[in-house]
C-alpha cells in the first residue's frame, strides 16, 4: 500500500546518533484517555485523493488530515475547561486567539476560511521540528510568541473554534514542510503498531467506541448528546417513554449494538440492532413507551455493549432513579 510520502531521511534520523534525536511527546491535553476524552482521527496515510486510511488501516481519519484530535466528551466537558499542555519543551513561534467558539456551519464558513486553525499556536523544537495546536477556547491561551515553555506546560483550553465540528485539540508534528505521524513517523506500520513512535508513551489505538450513554424520556436531538444535556438522571413516574441512548465513534459497518434497561419490579427491556454504516460519530437510541399508569418507582440500570466481529470494544452502564 502506498502511503504518505517517503520518510527515508527520517529512517536514517533515527539510525545516526551523529543528528540530534526527534523530541518525544507527551499528551498534549490534561485528559484521561479512553474516560474524559479519547482519539477521533489520526493522519490520513493515503495520498491519493478519495482514500483514507490511519496508520492502522482503518477509517479513523478523513482525506487529506494532517494531525492527530484528541476529542472531548461533549461541549459541556469543554466548558468546565481542559488544559491544552505543551508536548515537549520549546519556543512559542506564534499564537491566534481571536476567533469565536462556533465551529463549522454554512454560517461561519466564510469566516473561518484561511483561519482553520481556528485559535492556537506553534511550538518550535529545534532542528526543523514544530508541533502545531488547534481549535483551541477563545481567550484561553496563556503563552505569547518567544516564550520558552516545557513539556507539560498549559498553553490555553480545548475549543472549538475554526473548522471544527466537536470539541477537541488538533495536534500536528512536522520535521520541516513535511507532516509526520507521531504513531508511525518512519511509516514503516502495516496496519498496525509501528515499532518505532514520537510519544514519551505511546496511546493505544482505539478502533472504536461509547464515548456516552444516558436516559431519556423521549428519543433526544444528535446536538443535546453532542452538547452533554441530553441525560436525565431521574424521571417521573408518568414520563411517556423511558428511552437509554448511546452515543458512539468510529463505528464501522456490522458492528452489533445492545442497549439493556432493567428496573424494580422485574422490569426487563433488551434492544439490538446492527449498525450499517460506518461513522465518525453516531448514535442510537431505543426504549418502551408508558403503557399502563405509571413505571415501577425506584432505580433503573442501563447498559450498552458494542461489539465487532463478536468482540466486545466498548461498553457502559449507568443509573436512573423513576421519581414519584
């Protein structure tokens, strides 16, 4: 398979302790990887217009993507504030903080057009090397232009501010003009784990997942799940229907979703269904609609299991108290 641009001098970099050695680098966000927040893309390895792969062989990526986005929950998780870190120990090169948390829309298209970035800065490591922050929160950023930093040091906020349609961190690496994959920087993977990577401790690569689950009287809005409001933690005994949710990424076609409530009284409700597609992000929902007076009082579980190719990769539980 051919892949993105030949990075033999980078083989040889690594080989010759007469060059000074790439930086590693550590997260470049305060987060729990795979609990507060999670990797939705990596750098698309294909050249060729139309075709996408990560450096796994799978679709976590879009054409032409040149970083790694670690992602945030939902925007209410963005809101509280997540510390965007310096990766490694640099010298600020250049900042933006002036663009608005919107994302992309038709309606802020044109605005953010030359500005994808959206508001972030630029870490210069020496000998070529510069690693790149994006979409991070208005105002957040505290490092101005010329400012020696070190590795762990905040920078600012995750955003979503330029073209971004989720909160999250876009962090690129480049060794001159040419975009490096700090999980296969000698492109040398096949179709998994490189031998050789740029991180201090290399993340997992997460084929997929929950990043959410909740309950609902209704089925809700793809916006209230993606901004962190569609859960309700308690429910009337009268509510018309009691509806368990889960919000997913990078699902791929086949994939097996089971959604299970149960609750006092013996109350049961399983639903499955296979996923058709493959998605970036995704939802499902199911549930039962009141049929007698009112839903047995007391606390109900949820549970969600998504399975691949009969593997379980993701899953999660949680709670509902039925109010009188």
């Amino acid at each position: 398979m051919w892949r993105r641009g030949s990075l033999l001098g980078l083989a040889a970099l690594f080989a010759s302790p007469a060059v000074a050695q790439p930086p590693l680098f550590a997260l470049p966000l305060d987060c729990s990887l795979g609990e507060t927040c999670y990797i939705q893309n990596f750098v698309d390895t294909l050249p060729a217009e139309g075709r996408v792969s990560d450096f796994a062989c799978g679709p976590l990526s879009y054409d032409g993507h040149k970083g790694t986005d670690f992602a945030l929950l939902n925007r209410a998780q963005m809101a509280t504030g997540v510390t965007v870190t310096a990766a490694a120990d640099g010298v600020v090169r250049g900042t933006r903080d002036e663009m608005p948390d919107t994302g992309l829309s038709s309606a802020t298209e044109a605005m953010i057009a030359g500005r994808e970035c959206g508001n972030g800065l630029v870490i210069d490591h020496g000998d070529g090397w510069v690693s790149q922050y994006c979409h991070m929160k208005l105002g957040s950023i505290t490092v101005s232009k010329g400012q020696t930093v070190k590795v762990g040091d905040p920078l600012g906020q995750v955003g979503l501010s330029g073209r971004s349609e989720f909160p999250h961190l876009h962090f690129t690496v480049r060794q001159g003009e040419r975009v490096i994959d700090p999980f296969d920087p000698e492109d040398t993977a096949t179709c998994g784990a490189a031998d050789q990577t740029l991180w201090a401790e290399a993340p997992a690569y997460v084929a997929g997942g929950l990043i959410g689950l909740g309950f609902a009287n209704t089925v809700p809005e793809f916006d209230s799940i993606k901004a962190g409001t569609a859960h309700k933690a308690s429910l009337s005994h009268d509510a018309g229907a009691l509806v368990l949710w889960a919000y997913m990424f990078g699902t791929r076609s086949g994939d097996s979703l089971r959604l299970v409530i149960s609750g006092p009284e013996g109350f049961s409700f399983e639903h499955e269904t296979t996923l058709e597609k493959t998605q970036a992000l995704s939802f499902r929902a199911a549930g039962k609609r009141l049929r007698t007076e009112s839903w047995p009082i007391g606390a109900y579980q949820g549970l969600a299991t998504l399975t691949r190719k009969g593997k379980i990769i993701g899953t999660e539980a949680i709670s509902l108290q039925i109010a009188p």
